[in-house]
C-alpha cells in the first residue's frame, strides 16, 4: 500500500510541473474550506492553491477528536472481517491527525458560467490518518494491566466534483471512490484459564474499497481583480 502511495504521489507531483507553466500570466486564486460532512469524528480544513487555468494544489489537515464510526464499521457491520482487540470506549475517546494531498484538473473552466459543467473536475487524492486510542485499564486476578492501541489508515481517492463560486464564496460538492489501508497495533490483556493472563499483540491489516460523498464550502483569499 505505502508503495502505490509513493508512487501515486511522484505522478502527481510529475502533473504539477508540467501544468502550472501553461499560463504565467494566470491570476491565481488561494481558497480555504472546511468540509461540514465529516463534523462527526473531525474537522476537515483544506488549502486551494491555483496553478493555471485548469489545474490547482489542494493539501488539507484533519483534527480528529473521535473515531467512533470506525467502531460501527468494524463492530457492528459484520461481513466475515477480522476485528481489532479495541474497546467501545477507546473508539469513542480515539484522537489523531491526518493529511491529505492532492492535484486537481479541472475538465471545464470555472469561467464558463453560468454553464451548468463549469467548474467540473477530476482529483486524485492521497491521505494519511494516526489514530492514538487512549490507555485502558484493566484488573484481573487482582492485578493491573493497561490495553494500548493505534490506528494508521492509508488511501488514495479519485474526487469527481463541481466546485462553484459565489463572490467570495466557494461551494464544492464532490464523490469519491478509492481504496483504503488500516493497519491496527494493540497490546492487550485477557483471562486466561486457570487464573492465567493472556498477553496479546496484535497487528490488524485492512485493506477496503472506500466510498464518500461530501461538500467543502469555503472563501477566496485572493484580492478582487481589479
């Protein structure tokens, strides 16, 4: 998964080159966006750096504060996947980072309008998510134990979206299809028989098709043209 990353993002970095010197005389717009839909377990927040016409940079940043859907997701949906040795409340207490970059080509300009496929575009994104769930303390026979974990998810995405301007403000409906890589580390402690302790670390890879919808809405930072 970490070399399909690498090596996604060195062709990125290949499409930048090459097209933010298709317009050096382009009047390069900077937006910033919160995405509302993911308010559930994060606060999503992305920069828009415009390169030319029809390509632009957009790099965000997540501060993850719970990660409680993962729990409905590997808890509660079963279809025959291995579970990880996490418990409800180091799900619901989970905190973290994560970032996400990405290059998006736009298919029809934004200066279209008011034509329904103005601001039509196609992104390839990568992320990177560290979950750190909080330490569980555990007692049998008596004695103490505390159960650790952490999560890292790695993805890439295709975004197929239409971002649309409003003065000053920016409106971004988009779908996304992808693949998505977690990769669990536990350390745990259970009874065993026979007032025995059984130590457990884990390692949990997991490896899905990934499906969002969501919508950014954000600001133009540039200054009107004049």
């Amino acid at each position: 998964m970490k070399k399909i990353l690498l090596s996604s993002w060195l062709l990125l970095s290949c499409i930048v080159v090459v097209h933010a010197q298709d317009s050096k005389s382009f009047h390069r717009n900077t937006y910033i966006k919160v995405n509302p839909t993911t308010l559930i377990n994060e606060l999503d927040i992305y920069l828009e750096q415009e390169l030319s016409a029809k390509v632009s940079l957009e790099l965000g940043i997540s501060g993850i504060y719970t990660d409680y859907p993962d729990y409905v997701l590997t808890k509660k949906i079963d279809f025959g996947q291995k579970k990880p040795d996490i418990s409800t409340e180091q799900f619901v207490n989970g905190r973290g980072l994560g970032f996400r970059a990405g290059v998006r080509l736009y298919l029809f300009s934004r200066d279209l309008s008011p034509s329904r496929a103005a601001g039509t575009y196609f992104e390839p994104m990568l992320f990177f998510k560290k979950v750190f769930y909080p330490n569980e303390d555990v007692t049998i026979n008596n004695t103490g134990y505390t159960n650790q974990g952490t999560k890292d998810v790695y993805g890439i995405q295709i975004l197929l979206g239409r971002q649309v301007n409003k003065d000053k403000v920016v409106l971004d409906p988009y779908v996304g299809l992808g693949l998505r890589g977690k990769v669990y580390q536990t350390t745990t402690f259970h009874a065993g028989d026979n007032n025995t302790v059984n130590t457990s670390d884990g390692r949990l890879v997991s490896v899905l098709p990934s499906i969002q919808l969501g919508i950014k809405i954000g600001l133009n930072l540039a200054p009107k043209k004049e």
